[in-house]
C-alpha cells in the first residue's frame, strides 16, 4: 500500500474502464506523456491517445502528433432527388 512518486507516470489501471477494442473491463492502463493521457490495453494490446476533447484518437500512426486542430465532424448529409419520369405512362384513350 505505498504510492510512490513514480506513480505520475507510470501506467495506472483504470478501473471498471472497458477497453474499446476487446471490451475486455479493468485492462485498460492509463499514463501521461506531455500532459497527454494514453491509454493501452494489456489484454490485446490496443493504444490510444486521448486528446482535449477527451475523445479516443487511436494511436496508428506511430508519429507524435502535437497538432491536431479541432475539426467538427463532417456532416454526411445525403441527399435523395426524385426525377419525375417525363415518359410516364398516359392512360391511353
Ligand atoms: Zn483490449
């Protein structure tokens, strides 16, 4: 039951946390780097990075990005356009 000064960057479990990959719980540790917080699971291995917004930004890349400009999701709006057939069938008379 010691906490050590360590404890500031060393990988913390984050209980009852669900890992997003595996959905294994309580396999999630947690860290900073820069004031960053990573996440990593120990069960499959996944890593991601958390970023201001608190959102998961997975870490794939293996470039350390200190930029990342916020950028509203883009809205993926579909649009249906019905053209009326010109050669609809007339009742014939
Ligand atoms: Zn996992």
């Amino acid at each position: 039951m010691s906490e050590d000064a360590v404890n500031k960057t060393k990988k913390r479990f984050i209980a009852g946390a669900v890992c997003p990959a595996c959905s294994e719980a309580d396999k999630l540790t947690m860290w900073n780097e820069d004031g960053v917080p990573h996440r990593e699971c120990v069960a499959c291995g996944f890593t991601d990075t958390l970023n201001e917004q608190g959102l998961s930004v997975p870490s794939e890349l293996g470039t350390r990005v200190n930029q990342q400009a916020p950028k509203p999701a883009a809205a993926k709006v579909q649009t249906v356009q019905f053209f009326p057939n010109p050669k609809l069938k007339k009742p014939a008379d």
